[in-house]
C-alpha cells in the first residue's frame, strides 16, 4: 500500500492530540477553578505540593521508557511480533521500577517528618504511579492512534466532573477531591492495556533481551529527571521555604501559562514517529524540512499565547482562581514568558534530538537548566517567594533554549527557522491594543476577557495574511476552495 494511504495525516494527528490535551487539561483546569475558590490559597498550596511530591516518584518509576518507547516503537510498529517483544520488555523494566518508586515512596513517608501533615494526600496521589506505567501511552503515539486516546479521555474527564460536584461540596472534601483528580488524570489507563491488543500481543513471546535497552532508557531518564525537576522543583520548594499560600498562588499562575504551552507542545508531539522514521531512514532532508515547518508553528502559536498570557494575567488569575489569588498576577506576568520557551524547548529536547540518538544533548541542556533553577530558587524564593520561583523558571528555560539551540543549528540554519518570526512579533501588537480598548469600554474583566479573546484570533491570523505568511494564506487558500467547490 502506497506511504501515503498507510500513514495518518499529520494534520488530523495534530488536531486529535490538541482536542485530547485540551480535554486533558480542561478537568484539571476546571477542578482548579472550583477548588481554589473552595480550599483558598492554603489548601490548593497544600494539594499541589502533594502531587508535586508524588511527580518524582512518577518520574523514577516510567524512568525514561516514556519517550525511549515511542522512538523504538515507531521503527516496528508495522510487524506485530517484533511490537509485542518490545512491549514486554518495557513493561517487564516498567513493572520493576514501579515497585522501587512505591518503596522509595514509603520511605520518604518514614523518614521525613515534614511530610506527615500530607501522608493522606501524597498516598492517594500514589495512585498515578502504577496507573502511569500501566497506560502504555508510548505505544499509542508511536502507532498514532490519537482517536481512541481522545475519546477515551473525553468519557472519563466528563465523568470525573460529574463526581467533582456530586461528591465535593465544602473543605472537609478534600481528599475525595485529590482522589477524583487523580483517577481523571490517569485512571483511563486501565483501558489502555485491553485496546492494546489490537497492536500487541501479551502472550509471553520469551527470550526477552533487557539489557540493551537499560542504557538508552537511563540517559533519556536522566534528560526527563532534569526536565521534571525544573518543572516541578519550583513547588516543592516554595512548599518547603514559603510555605502553603505562596505554593497556591504560584500554582495558580503557573496554571495559567502551563495549559497554553501544554496545548501547543501536544500539537507538536505528531511529529515525533515521523521524525523518528525519516531519521532512520538516515533523510536528513526530510527531518530538517520537518524540523522547520514545527519550528514555524510553535512560534505562530505561542508568541500570540505568551503576550496575552502576559496582558490579561489578572483577568486569567481573577477567572480560574477568584480573588483570592490575584497577589499571583505578577508570577504569571513573568511565567507567561515561559509559553514560548517551553514550547520550544519541548520540541527540541523531546521530540528532535531523541529521535535523532542525540539523548545526550538532551541531557546537557536540561541539566544545564536544572542545576541553575535550583540555585536560583535557593537564592530569590526566600527574597520574593512566588515570584523568585517564576523568575528562576524563566531563566532556566532560557539558557535551556540556548543551548538546544547551539546544537539545533546542526540540523537547519536558524535564520531559516525562524525567518518568519518578525511576522508573529507584529501581527502580535494586536491582543495589547484590543485590551487596551476593551478596558475603555467596559472596567469587568470577564468582559475585557472574552472581548479580547473573540477579537485578537480573527485579527492576528488577518494580520497574518497581510504580512504573507506562507503557512495562513495556504490555509486561507485551501479553506476558500472548498467553499467553491461546495457551491
């Protein structure tokens, strides 16, 4: 069968996996929203520094099989027994991990006694542990099959929200809260094992060879322990050094401008089985033309994200969190900068240099970044709290940033890459202005909000068209045939 009628349009990918993040994050986002108006600062710094905790134990127990799996799975996705193979001895390695982070876990339980004030939150948030690894989803990006994911995801996200309101009704609530945010999360996983037998087989196939997958797993570990410990050491940290209020109004900030770089990096993880295939195949044309047109995309996207993010942060804060968070605009205001660096560093670190056997750049870079947000942390969190943690992951990204960049020129010239930049910048001027005269006309920031959003995403992507960016006019080309044709 000709490549093009066996291989899924990346396009269609690309959509399945956004509308998948997008209902991913819309329960979480939409639980934080109640939660914060109902536990306050204290109680959200409480629950997300739990699962801030539980985040690295989750780390250590998928190790680095979570991105190793889709590189190696998208080379053999289309010979069955070669995929089962491989899949049992992932999951054999997954199986034993697990039962070390469950131990490591309890242990920490035992021996730290800051942590006794959180046992019950950080053990119903253990959960995510086995159910991460049980999952598979690196199975499911590496045959793409986004549209099982996506339903599977609206089902179990749409009954959570029902068990959100039915069964949390008032602050005494809160672990049954913990509990339903933790099964949306990653309870769905459970149907990922029976659907996979469409793809795999789990009848023991023997001679399973795991020693050489534990090196590559470890170094793409080591990349993933970086990335998470920049991701997720800032609230910890404050948890430890600030305490709960500061944890929540950073939280709140921090959710904000995670969803918008979340959404655009989920666009761009298609790419991954494709740049894995055509770096196999050793095209190296290929995978620049793809790493450019991606390069292109994120930038569209989220330099238009990172500037509203930055002008409505009080609106956003004043929407998803109530009034009680608004001392956390001015961390969002800072964070917002980091929808454009995390989304590049996203695609860069995961979804380039893995495919390509460049793990170890990977590992430098994030390292790089790590190291400095911790000693950065330790510096401004006992100066400025929540904001010192947002500068310092700023900072960090950036110099990731420059590092992939150092080596991302190696695969194609960054004047190419990001030639249409100035285009984004400009079109960009439009989101300030319109909430500049949303404020005139009205002083309620649900209005300037939604004023703001209904007009800026016509507006940007018209200025888009008077600038000649290639990719909207093709666009605006093609949705204009159609229109002919239906006629």
């Amino acid at each position: 069968m000709a490549e093009n009628k066996t291989q899924k349009s990346l396009a269609g990918n690309a959509a399945l996996n956004v509308i998948r993040t997008v209902v991913t994050y819309a329960f979480p986002l939409v639980s934080f929203m109640y939660g914060s108006r109902l536990f306050g600062t204290d109680g959200v710094g409480q629950i997300q520094f739990a699962q801030s905790f539980v985040a690295y134990f989750v780390l250590l127990a998928m190790l680095g099989i979570e991105k190793y799996g889709i590189r190696e799975a998208s080379r053999v996705k289309d010979d069955r027994q070669k995929l089962s193979k491989l899949s049992q001895e992932l999951l054999i390695i997954n199986g034993c991990s697990v039962v070390l982070a469950y131990g490591l876990l309890l242990l920490s339980l035992l021996l730290i006694p800051r942590l006794d004030s959180y046992a019950v939150l950080l053990l119903i948030n253990s959960l995510t542990i086995g159910l991460t690894a049980l999952g598979m989803n690196w199975l499911y990006v590496a045959v793409e099959d986004y549209f099982f994911v996506m339903v599977r995801n609206v089902v179990v996200n749409t009954l959570a929200l029902v068990c959100l309101f039915v069964f949390v009704r008032s602050p005494d609530d809160m672990d049954a809260f913990v509990l339903i945010q933790t099964l949306a999360a990653t309870g769905a996983n459970v149907f990922n094992v029976i659907h996979a037998r469409k793809y795999i087989s789990f009848r023991p196939v023997g001679h399973y060879c795991l020693a050489p997958h534990i090196k590559p797993i470890l170094v793409v570990f080591a990349m993933t322990l970086f990335i998470e410990v920049y991701t997720h050491l800032d609230t910890t940290m404050l948890g430890f050094m600030s305490g709960n209020d500061a944890t929540g109004l950073y939280s709140a900030a921090h959710k904000v401008c995670g969803m918008l770089s979340a959404v655009i990096t989920a666009a761009a993880l298609v790419m991954m089985p494709r740049m894995s295939a055509h770096a196999g195949a050793g095209d190296q044309g290929k995978v620049a033309k793809l790493s450019s047109d991606t390069v292109h995309f994120i930038l569209m996207f989220s330099i238009p994200c990172a500037v509203g993010a930055f002008v409505l942060s009080e609106n956003l804060i004043l929407l998803f969190s109530g009034s009680e968070f608004l001392d956390g605009a001015a961390a969002a205001r800072i964070l917002s900068g980091r929808v454009l660096l995390s989304s590049l560093n996203a695609f860069f670190v995961l979804y380039l240099f893995i495919p390509l056997g460049k793990e170890k750049v990977s590992v430098l870079s994030t390292g790089c970044a790590a190291v400095l947000n911790f000693l950065l942390n330790m510096v401004l969190i006992p100066l400025l709290a929540e904001n010192g943690a947002s500068i310092a992951t700023v900072v960090a990204e950036l110099v990731e940033l420059c590092v992939n960049l150092w080596f991302f020129r190696k695969v194609v010239s960054l004047g190419s890459a990001f030639s249409k930049c100035w285009k984004y910048v400009i079109a960009s001027a439009v989101i300030p202005l319109l909430f500049a005269a949303a404020s005139l006309v009205s002083a309620n920031a649900y209005i300037q909000l939604l004023g703001v959003f209904l007009l800026a995403v016509p507006l940007y992507f018209g200025a888009l068209v008077m600038l000649k960016d290639t990719y909207v006019t093709a666009l605006a080309g093609k949705i204009l045939r159609r229109g002919r044709n239906a006629e």
